[in-house]
C-alpha cells in the first residue's frame, strides 16, 4: 500500500475540493506523458492504479518475434527469447506486458509528469471555484475588500476573488481594506485565468436578497416581495403582500421596534427604504406607492399603463419628492406612468370633471359617464360618500376647510377673526345657487 500518496489524495480532496478520482486519472495521464517523452511513443503503454490501495503498475505491450532481426521497434516488439525469460508460456505471434519501472525514467520525463499532475489540480481547481460561484450568481455573498484597482475595488470572496467596477459602486460608499460587505452577484465566467466574478452593490436586487435573508416570512413563502424600484444610497420602495390574512406583510418586514429593517438600512450605510402593501388594485397601489403623501383620487388606466393622481395643494411636493424622487420611484415601483396635480391644477383643467371617475369601495369605476340630463347611468350615488364640493373639501379623505386657513389657501373658509362681517363667505364654486347652512351670522341682533 502507497501510504505516501494516499494520504497526499486525501489532502487535496479535502482542501481543493476535488476528487481521488479526477486525480488518478491525474497521475495516469502524467505516467503517460513520462513514458512518452522516454520511449518516444506511449500507444502500447498501460498504466494501472489500485483505488484502494494506491499502488499503481505501468506495463508495455509487445508483440513477440522470432529473431533479433525480425524486430523493427524495441518500443512495441520483442525477441523470443527475451520474452521466455519473462514467461515460460511466450509464443510467437503472442503478446506479452513488460512491467515499466518509474524510477528508470530520466529528469525531464519526471518533471513533465510533474508539471501534467499540476495543471490537472489547477484546472479542477477553477472549475470548482468556478462551479461554486455559479450556483450562487444572482445571490448576495459577504465578501472582504482588497484594495482599489483605478477605481474598481478587489472584494474576497473566499476561494476567488470578485471585481466591484465603479459603475456598481454607490455614490459616496468608501470602503476600507479589510471590511466586510455584502455584494450582490451579477455575472461569473469561466475564462483561462480562473472564474471572472462581477458584483454590484447598486442592483435592486441586492436589496432584495438582504430582505429574504432577515425576513423569516419571506424566507418561508408567508410573504412575497412582488416588485421593487432603488435609486441606489438615496431611497427604495419595496410593494410587498401575503396570502394569510393573520400576517401584516409590512410589518414582518419591518420587525420589532425596526430591528428586521434597520440591519439592513444599516449595511446599505443608510439608505432610506419604504416598505408599502401590494394591491391587486392599480389605484390603490399607485396611492400605497406614493406614501407618505396623501392622496384624494387615482384615475388609473390599466391598458395604457397610466395614471393621473390628485393631492391636497400643501401635499403635491410631498408626493413629487425631491427632486421628483418619490413620483419616480412610484412609477417604477407600480409599472404606470403617473401624472400627478394638485387640487388647483386638477379644477383648472379643461373638462375635467370628479364625477367622471367615481370609484366604489373595491376600486372599480363607479360611473363612467352622464346622461344629458343629468342623471347617471347606473342609479345615483350617495352624496354623503362619494360627492366632492367644487372647493375640493372631500369628506371621505377627513379634509375640511379649516385645514386650508393654515395653509393660506385662497379659498379659506372662514374670514380672519375679528373681521366686522363675521358671516361665512361662500366658496366660489361656480354654481351661485349653491349656499351654506346658517348663511350668515350677525354680531348684534337687528331690531
């Protein structure tokens, strides 16, 4: 038993990760290559190891000739008799295998031997590394940062080496060496060098895989993340939802006092991440996509893919964002391009009408359009729900007047305290027969 080469097989299978098999095929192809480059010719060359035991034997088969002079190639034949001293049983026109000692090999043939046993271990080498990133392509590994190339960043990753090009990089990340990151996966290749791995930290969906790691329910199928938009270090919104109605999607994935949320807004280095309930509903989507700002009413198209958005005057840079950050990400987030106007520049529009979209509780348009004389095509809608005063006070958001004297709103409710007409001014609707209750009231009483 070869106890020497045994155990240098069960090292390289342990820290290389390849296998006693691929590397007794190693070592044949070497003894091979040895007898190749000492004979000159290795066709009749066999080469025999033991799995077990790792003794190994290489013998040459030779035809059997009958005289000296009958024998053309040392190589392949041998004379009568010096195959009888071999094998009593030799005949001519036989065969007979003729056992080859390894160690009468010369310095070159041994070291090519060597240099064949080497390349087989670093070929099967890359291809594991290779293997094993390629089944993680598309995930998030941790990964230790190197040093800068340019401006490109060496990240770690174990048994290779990862490239963070400047285009993945995060405007304002500055990493040390070192540190540890997360990075997400985009493309591994196999070229001769070993595996190429490009990584990202700009990817939405490292975001994503971040959350499925922290979020147990994500991880279990309780809750789905449906769609995601980023802008990489500022801002990103994730649409989420589950199918048991005893779990609050958004709330798992924010976790106890933000715990789930904030480890990864930390490793993100602070990225603002809003976290929204998905519907299945385009207007109550768009309006869960554009939080935090208040909506009054989404007219959405779901052929066309667009939407039109009405807020309070005093919310429209709210729900634009900066920079019209929090619209764009909304959009990318529902798949619809959002138009969105204020209370003012939605009555300004020409024919624009609220009754034109009534939506009922599901959503879904209520009426469509009206009859010449006024009445609806589908029996009459409750004013106390649904009507909206053309002073754009609607009830079933909880605006009242009151709300636009903070804001300095032309159309204020009520005059300025003190004023020697305490009477109510009537918002200029447009319909003069339109008054309020207890039309006015008088400081004194007329005689």
């Amino acid at each position: 038993m070869n106890k020497e080469l045994m155990e240098a097989l069960n090292i390289l299978e342990k820290e290389k990760e390849i296998s006693k098999e691929t590397l007794f095929e190693a070592i044949e192809n070497s003894l091979l290559t040895a007898c190749k480059n000492h004979f000159g010719k290795a066709d009749n060359i066999t080469v025999q190891i033991d799995r077990e035991t790792c003794d190994f034997m290489v013998y040459a088969t030779k035809d059997i000739v009958a005289t000296y002079d009958e024998v053309e190639d040392e190589v392949t034949q041998i004379c009568i008799d010096d195959a009888i001293q071999l094998s009593k049983n030799a005949v001519v026109g036989d065969t007979i295998n003729i056992e080859i000692k390894s160690k009468e090999f010369g310095r070159i043939a041994t070291q090519n031997a060597k240099n064949v046993i080497l390349q087989k271990i670093r070929e099967e080498e890359r291809s594991v590394v290779y293997n094993q990133f390629f089944e993680k392509e598309k995930d998030v590994v941790t990964g230790i940062v190197q040093r800068y190339i340019g401006r490109n960043i060496s990240i770690n990753l174990g048994k290779a080496d990862a490239m963070l090009n400047e285009a993945e990089q995060v405007k304002g990340e500055e990493f040390k060496p070192t540190e540890r990151i997360k990075v997400y996966i985009l493309e591994v290749k196999n070229t001769p060098k070993g595996p190429r791995i490009l990584v990202s930290r700009t990817h939405p969906e490292l975001v994503k895989r971040l959350f499925e790691a922290e979020v147990t329910e994500i991880k279990d199928g309780t809750v789905e993340i449906m769609s995601i938009a980023r802008e990489a270090g500022s801002r990103t919104k994730l649409a989420v939802r589950t199918n048991n109605p005893n779990v609050d999607a958004v709330g798992a994935c924010v976790g106890m006092n933000g715990a789930r949320v904030n480890a990864i807004v930390e490793e993100l280095r602070g990225e603002k991440i809003d976290i929204v309930n998905w519907d299945e509903n385009p207007g109550n989507f768009i309006q869960n996509a554009l939080s935090p700002a208040k909506i009054v009413a989404v007219f959405a198209d779901p052929d066309e893919k667009t939407a039109k958005v009405v807020v309070p005057d005093y919310q429209l840079s709210l729900a634009i964002g900066k920079e019209g950050q929090n619209a764009r990400l909304a959009a990318r987030l529902t798949g619809y391009k959002i138009d969105i106007k204020s209370e003012t520049q939605a009555k300004d529009a020409e024919g624009f009408r609220y009754e034109d979209y009534m939506y009922d509780e599901d959503g879904d348009v209520y009426y469509e359009e009206e009859y010449e004389d006024g009445e609806y095509e589908e029996g009459e809608y409750d004013d106390s729900e649904y009507a909206e005063s053309e002073d754009s006070t609607y009830e079933e958001e909880g605006f009242e007047d009151s709300a636009y004297e903070e804001e300095g709103s032309e159309d204020a409710a009520y005059e300025e305290e003190g004023s020697e007409d305490a009477e109510y001014e009537e918002v200029d609707s447009g319909d003069s027969d339109l008054e309020a209750e207890d039309t006015s009231y008088e400081e004194e009483t007329e005689e």
